[in-house]
C-alpha cells in the first residue's frame, strides 16, 4: 500500500490540531513535598499517540525527498531504451493517487 504525501501531511495535521487530553488532579506524595517547598508544581503528560505522531514527524522528516538511487536506475533505462512501462500500469497508479487524495 502507497501512502501519499497528502495523507502524511493530513495525519500529521490531525494530530498536530488534537487539543490536549485533560489530566487528573491526582498529587502524589513527591508532588506534595515539592509544593510545600517550592510552591505549586506544574505537569505535563503526553500520551502515547502524541510520542507516536512526533516519531512518525521524525522519521518523515530525515526521508530525502527523492530515491536519487531509483531516478538513477530509471535515468539509464530510459537512456537505453529498456523502460517499457505498461500503460495499464501508468493509469492504474494516477487514478489510485487521485482517488486516494480524494477520499482523505
């Protein structure tokens, strides 16, 4: 399965737009001693699918934006008169990107 580049940007806006989950009110002793001392403490929680949109971010983030090695392989095809793609092919991986765009 192709993923687009539509549908990265859309899931990384999806998750980036989410409003913070609310986080109980629950102090713990540690958190008690340290009010005492230094006043109120604040805290922060991120959940689990926040961790994994910003891993996602990562990843996407160092992807070159070209395969240099593929364009090279299909440079020389071309130049040798070997690439011979099928037009079934060609029209099957357009339709899937737009219909795919479309529906996100």
């Amino acid at each position: 399965m192709k993923i687009s580049q539509k549908q990265i940007q859309d899931l990384l806006k999806t998750y980036s737009q989410r409003a913070p989950e609310k986080v109980g009110s629950e102090t713990t002793s540690k958190n008690r001693e340290a009010v005492k001392e230094n006043g109120p403490v604040d805290k922060v929680t991120v959940s689990d699918q926040a961790r994994e949109a910003r891993k996602v971010k990562e990843v996407i983030s160092k992807l070159p934006e070209v395969r240099t090695d593929k364009v090279e392989e299909l440079k020389k095809q071309v130049a040798e008169g070997a690439y011979k793609p099928k037009s079934e092919d060609i029209a099957e991986k357009l339709l899937g990107r737009i219909l795919g765009d479309r529906v996100r």
